[in-house]
C-alpha cells in the first residue's frame, strides 16, 4: 500500500523515533509533521495539546491519506492518545506503551523511573500503563522541563547539562532504578550525561526502538506494508520557519533533512 | 477615559513590564494577555510571531476597546511593531525603543551590549535602532535562548544559572559593555547573577520603567488619563491554562495574580 505512515511532533524531537522508524522499515513512505509554531508541548494542558494534536492528524488524513498515526511526541502521548484513538479509523501509535513495554522485559528488581515534560509526568500516563503492566514496580517520575531546551541548544557534551542533570535525578541515587524510561524523545541525545550519571546499573529506554517494532507489527498484521522496492521516501513538514527546523533536527535525526515544506494548520 | 490600556506577551516575562506600569499609572486600567498556548515566541518566525501578535491585538481591541497596546515582549516588538503600528490607529508601544533611549543616556563609552531570544538578535531592531540613536555607539549582541527556560523554572539564584550566564556573557569581559540592554522581559529576575557576573561597571537596563515612562507620557498628550480615583484594575487572561500562569507569574509579577481567564484565538 503506498499511503505513507504520518509521524507528528510538536518540532525536532520526534526526529529520533522517525530515524528509527525509516531504519526498521526502509520500504515504507513517511510523512513527518513538526508543529513548529506552537512548540513546546511540554508545559501546555491537556486541552491545549490535545487541541493541536487533532488539528495534526486532521491536516495528515485530509492531505496525505496516511495509513497509520505514530505520536512521535510523549506529551501527546500522555494527553490526546485515547482521544485520538477514539476519533480516527486508522491505527494511532504513541510513545507510552512501547516504552512501559520495553521496561518491563527489562526491570528485573522492579524499580522504574521515568523523566519527561511537566505535561507528561502530571498526566500519570506511565504510572498508569506501569501499574496495569507491572503492578509490582515501584515507579517514580520525575519532570525535567530545562533538557528540552539544552538539547535543542545542542548542548548535549557540556557540564552544565551534567549539572542540571545531576540537579534532576538526584533522587534516583537513593534508591537507583533499574530501568529509566526517557519519557521525552528529545532525551535519546542525552542518553550520555544520563548514563554518566546514574551508572550502568539503570537500564536507559528510549521509545524510538520499540515504537518502531509496534509500527511493523501494525502493518503486517494489517496487509498496509508496502512492497519492498522501490525505496521509500520521508517527507517533512513543519509549522513555521522550515530553515530552522533543519539545522537543529540534523542532531536529532542523524542525517541531513531533505526539503523541508511549511503548512498553515 | 475609562478603557483600559492593554499589554501583551507570549507569557510570563510581560509581567514585569505589567508591574511597572501598575505602579507607575495606579489609577489606569489594565488588561494583560499571556500567549500560553504559543508560548515561547523567541525561536519562532518573523511571520508567525507577526501572526499571532495580530491576533492578540485584534482581540484586546475588538472585546476590550483598548486605548493603548503594549507590546511587553521585546521578540514580538522587534518583530512585528512597524505591522502593528500601520494596521491599528491606537498607539503601539515596543520594548526596542525604550530600551534604546535608557541605554543612549546611559552609556557613556558607548560600548553597548544586547542580550535576547534568537528571534530578537536575528532581528537586528536593537543593531538598527542604537545605529540611529547613538550612532558612535559598538554594539554586540548575544543571543541567549536557555535564559528563559532558567527564569520560568524559578532558577534565578541557582549555580547551574550563573555557569549558563558564564558560557553566553564571556564575550562581554574582553571589552565590557558599561550598558547591557536586557533584550527580554524574563531577564530582569535574573539581573542578580548577570550583574554578580559582570561587575559594578555595566548597568543593566531594562525596558519596564522607561516603557512605563513612555506610556505615561502618551495617555496625557493625547488627553485620554483616566480619572485620578477610583483606583485602577488589572484583569489576566491567557490561552492555556489560567493555573500555570498563575503559579509561575507571581515571581515576574511580584505579587498574587488575581482571577486569571482564558481565551480561545
């Protein structure tokens, strides 16, 4: 089927799962949307999010006829996911179950953390899909508005992000998890400082790799893959300034961006 | 005249220009509008910060029947004032010029520093306007994006914000500006670790009082000062959340905000 699968974040963050996405599923046509104008998320209610969200899926099922909605973004996650799933026909992927997921293989003494946006860490999202999938874990969550913005600074090597990590995670020394969930697809690039500080003892999991098994599985099971040649391709759409977006997702996203293509929502 | 003066920002930081003008014009009536749906403007386009400071402005005219705007965002003044002021027949006063003026009576070395968001640097409105006003003047300007992640999360006395302070305002101390504009309205909560790292040598201005100044000055000439008594009010709305706005705009305000009203744009 050659509809593409749509991607949305509210800006580069959601960059890190699509580069997963397209290694996983190199056949396949993307669309990414990075909502630009409004990012971030992170500290906006659920109304708000939820509102940008619909106008989002809305834009890639009228414009685009994607076949499949991937949440590249936590605190959409977190906030819109059942409402999404309610309103639209299509399969709708978020980031909280692959990752409460991936966290259960992986927890062997059952101490979970998670760190995300403000919006995510109040929404209860994870403890939620913990307590039903793990109910034996003790979990704790904590919010980290500023590595948002150090990571989209490209201050991912520096010490001050090491002290603003140490400032944030300190709690997690007293009694260390033994998996962390990086509840914020802007946090894959720190995964560095991160393991710096808690040690190897802490399991670091990231929804990218996980989210992208989902989306296969989908496909499969759904008869949409579509045939393995030619290439595919991704296309990206952001609602402001597209010069911008490129320069800073070049770090999230590993590579180059193609054209880069502005839409009014 | 009894309409109220209206003033706006994408969030918090106007706050501190409100507070000025409060104090300076008790018996006015005020009506702020925080853009917290939309919040951050300082990485955002000329054209979507121009979009939605039309937006508000239409707003506050059409519900309130502003006699006056503010725009108390100095991203939203360095980018979208001259649209502004040709599409409204009430005065439109920015935060570039009153800034502009302080530091030209200020400086005496004509060595002149300016810090802001991305968007304000970019710009080049400070650059532009000290070239006209204080045209001996050296200008460097610093963009410095965390800032003002650092003064919303309440930082503004932390060792994490003075290194951050350390790694943008180096550049200053080889030839130190002795007047340094505080090109954001955030800025002025942090003006204790800019000065600690500065020195006694640089003042630091910033745009509330010379912006109340200019407000003053405008209601008398164009005789529409409102009453002596009773006393004035202030009325807060915003686009997403009241409660956040509230929690996090007492320390840019001063005090307790009031009731705190949405508004859909």
């Amino acid at each position: 089927m050659e509809n593409p699968v749509g991607v949305f974040d509210s800006g580069v963050g959601g960059l890190t799962v699509l580069r997963e996405l397209v290694s996983a599923l190199p056949s396949e046509r993307f669309v990414y949307l990075g909502d630009t104008a409004r990012v971030p998320y992170g500290g906006k209610s659920a109304e708000t999010v939820t509102r940008y969200a619909i106008e989002i899926a809305n834009h890639l099922i009228r414009t685009r006829d994607i076949k499949l909605l991937v949440v590249a973004c936590n605190t959409a996650s977190s906030l819109a996911l059942p409402v999404l799933r309610k309103i639209y026909k299509i399969p709708v992927v978020g980031m909280v179950d692959p990752c409460v997921r991936r966290a259960a293989a992986l927890s062997e003494k059952r101490t979970i953390g998670v760190i995300g946006t403000l919006g995510t860490v109040r929404s209860g999202a994870y403890e939620e899909a913990l307590r039903l999938s793990v109910p034996s874990a003790r979990v704790r969550s904590i919010p980290c508005p500023l590595l948002v913005s150090l990571a989209e600074e490209g201050w991912t090597d520096s010490p001050i992000t090491r002290a603003v990590i140490a400032e944030y995670l300190a709690p997690f020394l007293v009694d260390p998890p033994d998996a962390l969930i990086l509840g914020c697809t802007h946090y894959p690039v720190l995964k560095g400082p991160i393991r710096e500080y808690l040690g190897d003892g802490t399991a670091l999991i990231d929804s990218a790799e996980e989210a992208a098994r989902v989306v296969d599985i989908l496909l499969s099971e759904m008869q949409v893959r579509r045939a393995v040649a030619p290439a595919g391709e991704v296309e990206f759409l952001v609602t402001d300034d597209p010069e911008r977006f490129a320069r800073v997702g070049k770090g999230f996203f590993g590579q180059e961006l193609p054209d880069v293509g502005s839409v009014a929502l």
